[in-house]
C-alpha cells in the first residue's frame, strides 16, 4: 500500500534540490529515497537481537536509510532552511532532528540540524541498548546524542539506593588520544529522560586546550547504575561546517596586563574566542600578576577575572555558550553570528555588580541586571571582510 503522505513528503524533498547537483550525488538520494520508501512499507520481521524489539529494530534500519540521506545531502554543499524543513518531516529522520531539541537555548545547536553527521553505532549489554545515532562537530566544540529507547538515564529524584535507578548514568567519559575532555549535558526528551545531547570542547581534565583536527577519532565510554560492563564507542568525527578564522599578534597593555586576543573562529554553530594574558620576557606569571591592580583579580587574587563581550559592527552583542573559563590562556564560546560579520570587537570588562536568578530558574537565563566596567584600552578590533 503506497503512503500518499511519505510521498508527498519525497516530493517535496526532491523539489527542493537544486539542478546543479551532481548525478552521482542524485543518484544516491533517489536510492536513498527507495529504501525509505521500502522500509516504511516492509510488513517483513527484521531479526532482532537479545532484549531490542522489532520496532526498534525496524526504526535503526530507517535511521540508517535517513542518515544516508542526510549525509548525502550535507556533503552536497546545498542545505536550504527549506530544505531542512522538508527532510525533518520525513519519518525518522525528522525523529533524528527532533534528538537535537529545537527548544534548546543553545542558538547554535538550533543550527545544527543543518550539519549532523549520522554515525549510527549501537552497543547492547543486558536488556539495554545505547545508540548514538548523530553528531556534529564544527572545530571548536562537538555535540552529539546518546540514546536508550525505552530506558530512564537520569536518576529517579529523591531516590533511595535501589533498583529505582537501574540504568541510569553514572559516569561518562569522552577521551581524545586517551586524554578525558571535559563536557556537559541536558535531557532532550523531559520526564522520558532517555536522551542526551552531550557537548564536548576541546579542553582536558587539567584545563589544557587541545586542537582537534578536521578528522579523528573520539572514545566515549558510559557506564550506567546497575551495569558492569561499561558501553564503550569509538566515533569517526568529521568537520562539516565552514569556519573563518581570524588571528592577531598584538598585545594590548593596560595596568600592567598584557592581553592578546589571539584567535576567533566563527562557524555557523558557535563563536569561539581564544584569550592570553603574556608576561614580560623573563617574567613569571606569578610576578605578573601580583603588579596588576586587586579590582581586576578573583576572589583569591591569583587570576585574571576580565570577562568579554563580542559586538560586530552594527553592535549587535552575542551571548555566552555555558560558563566562563578564567585562567592564563582559555578559550570562550559564544552563540553563533546570523550573518557573518565586517568587523568584530572584543570589549573586556569586570563584573562591578551581579543579578541573582529569579526563583525557579533553572539552567541559564540572560542576566539583565549585571553592571559591567568596560577597560577600552584593552579593547581589540579584528577585520573579518
């Protein structure tokens, strides 16, 4: 029986495509499109393994379908918004979109339907299967989903120590050349709490800095409350979005902090703004930064506590992406530009007063009552066109 909506919906996706598209890359999508349209009509039993129902096992195989078209388009180079649109509504694919969560505040993963890259590895122990389907990774920082159909991730609150919080996650580890990077998280999916989407950066366990190549391997290793044998997965992770990258060599000095804004790399995920604080040669840090005036010190005194904004040249401001590192060297996330950019200023500034979260806020919210002191002579202006 012919799905007159899946059709539509095929119709609508191969419309959209644009007529300078290879036709080996059309090729691949027409198929792509058959196995899609098979899948949905197959009435077969697929063999299922130990504890995976058949409709799991039938929505894999339709993710596997949906990622090839997925991936055959990105790498296509013509990714619309309405062709985005199009594919989230074609079954299992859009499923793969919804992971992403399209109500995240995270402005930059809202983008990222446009760059995922479908892995699809699955690992199974016992009665739980742990998928992660999709990823994306821009070359600043790398999300991606993990996934237990059917299974609760996130501990029961108030729970005592029982069977209450059987599979939920207990430690997760994410190694790049056997070094643990640091990384955060959130549920996609409420009460469910089945899904992750899991942002890693480039910074280790010790609050070094690494730089990741366009191509290479990442371990993740998650073990869940109740099981032995940890869920282990070596991901292929590609750079799939455009970057422009900006460097400087000056050193703005001002009450004897010297400061080099020494990168900025704008992708259409994320704005990443690499900071030094530089002594003078032969200078130690610690001497440094006892000749610099206590207003621009930490609460201990023994870092540097200026913060940053990025504003472009019609002054539209961007908003941090989680917190904000403060040491020698570090790198800042920022939310993505809409459009790119003329010229881009870093405004350092410290924090003269700040406003509490309202009651019942939870995660972030947009501080509208800081008081900020802005240092102008240490302000930085960077040409992007």
């Amino acid at each position: 029986m012919v799905n007159t909506k899946l059709e539509k919906q095929l119709k609508n996706c191969q419309s959209l495509l644009p007529e300078q598209l290879s036709d080996i890359a059309r090729s691949k999508l027409n198929e792509t499109y058959q196995i899609i349209r098979e899948t949905d009509n197959s009435n077969s039993h697929v063999q299922k393994k130990k504890h995976v129902s058949k409709n799991f096992n039938k929505w894999w195989i339709s993710t596997a379908a949906a990622g090839i078209l997925g991936v055959t388009v990105l790498a296509s180079g013509f990714v619309s918004p309405a062709m985005a649109d199009a594919l989230k509504q074609i079954p299992v694919l859009g499923q793969i979109y919804s992971l992403w969560g399209e109500n995240n505040e995270d402005s930059g993963v809202q983008q990222a339907k446009d760059f995922i890259t479908n892995v699809n590895q699955s690992v199974t122990h016992g009665d739980v299967t742990m998928n992660i389907p999709t990823l994306l990774f821009d070359g600043t920082r790398i999300l991606m989903n993990i996934t237990t159909p059917g299974n609760r991730l996130d501990s029961e609150p108030n729970s005592l120590p029982s069977d209450a919080n059987r599979g939920a996650v207990d430690t997760l580890e994410v190694l790049y050349k056997g070094q643990p990077l640091s990384w955060n998280s959130e549920f996609m999916d409420g009460k469910t709490a089945s899904s992750l989407i899991v942002q890693v950066t480039n910074t280790t366990g010790i609050n070094q800095n690494v730089q990741f190549p366009d191509q290479f391997d990442l371990n993740v290793i998650v073990t869940l409350k109740g099981y032995d044998i940890p869920f282990q997965f070596v991901l292929p992770v590609n750079k799939t979005t455009p970057v422009t990258v900006l460097t400087s060599e000056e050193i703005k000095h001002h009450d004897n902090i010297n400061l080099q804004i020494s990168k900025l790399e704008i992708t259409p995920i994320t704005t990443q703004l690499s900071v030094e604080y530089k002594t003078k040669p032969g200078q130690r840090m610690e001497k440094m930064l006892a000749s610099i005036p206590s207003e621009y010190k930490g609460a201990n005194g023994g870092i540097i506590a200026l913060q940053y904004d990025i504003v472009d040249e019609h002054g539209v401001q961007l908003k941090p992406i989680g917190s904000h590192p403060i040491s020698e060297s570090y790198n800042i996330r920022f939310e993505p530009f809409k459009t790119l950019p003329r010229t881009v200023t870093i405004k350092p500034y410290l924090v003269v007063s700040e406003g509490q979260a309202p009651a019942g806020v939870i995660g972030r919210w947009e501080n509208k009552n800081m008081i900020k002191k802005y240092i102008p002579e240490l302000e930085t202006v960077l040409s992007v066109q």
